[in-house]
C-alpha cells in the first residue's frame, strides 16, 4: 500500500507556486492542521474523557459553550501563539482578538476560526468541525488590532474547515481550487482523497431549517415553497431536503455532490440580519463554495464582497450549486426593487 500525497506535502508543493514564498504559510498551516487531529481527538473519545456536556460559561454571543467550545478553542491557541506566523486570531469564543504570549514574533497572517462550528451536535453523535479563515495582517510584526481583521472575504489568503465526520477530513483552499484530504488514523496523516472538487451547476437537495419557515422574507419562502411543490409546482421536478444543522456537514455534502444551503435573513430579531458570522463562519464558506464553481450571496450582495463591520457581524447565507443560488437571489432582488 502507498501513502499517497500528505497535507504536508501539498501545501509545500502548492506554496512553491507562489515565487519567494518565506514558508511561514506552510507552518502555519500545518500547525492549523496539528491542532485540529487533536480536536477530531477529542470528539471522537467524547464521553471517555470526560468532553461532552455543557460547560458553565457562555460565550461573547449568549449562547450557552459545550466543554468543547473551550477545549477546541484552547486547542487552536495553544497549537498557534508560539509560532510567530500570526500577529492576531479572532475566535467566534471570545469577544475580542486574542493577545498572543510576550517574546514571540508578530508574523504577517491573521486567523479567524469558529473552533466547533455545530457543537450544540457533539453530546448527539453529529458530525462537526473547525472553519477558519487566513488573512494578511494589514501591518506585519506588530500585535493585530481589531480594524486589521475588519477585511471582505475576497482578501482571504485561505479558507477551509475540518470535518469530524464519519471520516476526519481536512478541506481548504488558497484560491487554487478546492482539495480534500482524510486523516489517515494508522499514520496520522491527512492525505489527499478529494482532488479539486466541483460543485455541479444543477441541483434537487437543498439544505434550510424548515421549522424557521413563518419568520423569512416572502422571497426565501417563495422559492422553498416552489421546492416543495415539487413535480406538481412551478418547478416540474421533485427536490431533496437535508439538514444536519453543522453548517461544516452540510456545506461538505455541497463540495461533494452539490445542493443549496440557506440561512436567510428572519426577521425573528431585527438586530441579527442572519445566524452565521461573517468573518469566520460565511466568509470561509462562500470562498471554498466559489473556488469550487458555486455561488454564495446573502440574497442581495456577494458574500465575498461585503465590508465587515464588526468581529462577530451576522449575515443571511444562501451558498451552493449555481443555478439555484441565482434564482433565489434573483427572487430577493427582484422584491427589492419593487
Ligand atoms: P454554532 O457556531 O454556534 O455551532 O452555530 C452555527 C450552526 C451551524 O453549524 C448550523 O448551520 C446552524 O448553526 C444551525 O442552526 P439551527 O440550530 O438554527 O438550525
Ligand atoms: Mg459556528
């Protein structure tokens, strides 16, 4: 049997694509990699070592950490501080950018990271992940400020995600397309399984909690009407609904056989325009969706294109297989314009 390409082997040989490349990227991205084995670690063993359950805390958005919140969170800053790579990290755990330790270098990336996206999943057996974000430090070698991480999606260097699944994937993209490698448990290696992978045009899955259904904008609720009608509606055709509610899940069904994914605007809270965050959560998303050939918008605007406002600012998302992201946004800005 042969080990094929590792994690570690790719990105050295993607990174010579970029003339006087220093291989701080490399580093980066492989300590990134470290701390996420550990983390699929600590899901898979769950109740053997104690990780499962809530912890007594809640994080800077009010919503109630698992111990895994704060175990993967600690994981990602403990794997990355000493490196001198980074001069900043945002978490979706913590309210600001993370002070990184004294006598260590300010390197020239920011990281942005959801350490568990999904965690409300892990005490259910539910696949989960890590979804990060690299971005350049507006000013390398000295400590990030807030505004530094404040940049559109389109400026990110990398994005990807980890997926605790029925396989430990690994996933990203640094703007080369889209590749996948599976953790490899006998060797502990990421290796490269899933070559430049394509989000066809064309679907019938789509992806959306159904129970918000009576709080979206009639656009959102046209279309997903017009979904369920199937064969006997404006459509002609039957459509397929899943719905892990780990966005990582979901979105890597997508990468692996297309769909649409919708978290919409909802007009449950006027100040939250959406649930996912922009900066760690829809931004590395709709990057890997479009390197992979789909679409990702928040019924009006390019995801990758809007200026953050904040650390942890919430869109709508609508990502996936072409076509059907162009229509529902075709929907949205057809209402507001009328
Ligand atoms: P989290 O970062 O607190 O885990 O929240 C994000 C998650 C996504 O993974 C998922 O798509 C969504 O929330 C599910 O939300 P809901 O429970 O409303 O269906
Ligand atoms: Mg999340």
């Amino acid at each position: 049997m042969q080990i094929g390409t590792t994690l570690s082997q790719f990105i050295i040989e993607e990174t010579r694509l970029y003339p006087g490349a220093s291989g701080d990227f490399a580093a980066l991205l492989n300590d990134l990699a470290v701390a996420c084995k550990f983390i699929g670690a600590q899901v898979y063993r769950g109740s053997l070592v104690g990780a499962l359950g809530s912890a007594d805390t809640g994080n800077v958005q009010g919503e109630i950490q698992k111990k895994l919140d704060i175990i993967s969170n600690d994981a990602i800053l403990k794997s990355m501080d000493w490196t001198g790579h980074l001069s900043g990290m945002v978490s979706e755990e913590m309210d600001g950018p993370y002070t990184l330790p004294g006598g260590i270098p300010r390197g020239k990336y920011l990281l942005l990271f959801d350490p568990l996206d999904g965690s409300s999943n892990t005490d259910v057996g539910i696949s989960v992940g890590t979804i990060f974000s690299i971005l350049r430090a507006p000013v390398a070698g000295r400590d990030a400020e807030p505004a530094d991480f404040l940049q559109p999606g389109v400026q990110q260097v990398c994005a990807g995600y980890a997926l605790y699944g029925s396989s430990s994937m690994l996933v990203y993209s640094t703007g080369y397309g889209v590749n996948g490698f599976t953790l490899e448990p006998s060797i502990g290696e990421y290796v490269l399984t899933h070559q430049q992978m394509r989000i066809p045009d064309e679907t019938r899955e789509y992806a959306i909690n159904m129970s918000n259904h009576r709080h979206w904008e009639n656009p959102v609720r046209r279309y997903i009407d017009e979904l369920n009608q199937g064969t006997a509606g404006p459509r002609g055709q039957d459509f397929n609904m899943r719905w892990v509610g780990s966005m990582v899940a979901d979105v890597h069904r997508i990468l692996c056989r297309g769909g649409i994914f919708l978290y919409p605007f909802d007009t449950r809270n006027p100040g939250k325009p959406g649930k996912l965050r922009l900066l760690y959560e829809a931004n590395p998303m709709a990057f890997l969706v479009e390197q992979a050939g789909g679409a990702a918008t928040t019924g009006r605007q390019r995801i990758l294109e809007i200026q953050p406002e904040n650390l942890h600012q919430r869109v709508p998302v609508i990502l996936g297989s072409r076509c059907e992201v162009e229509r529902v946004t075709q929907y949205c800005c057809e209402e507001s314009s009328s």
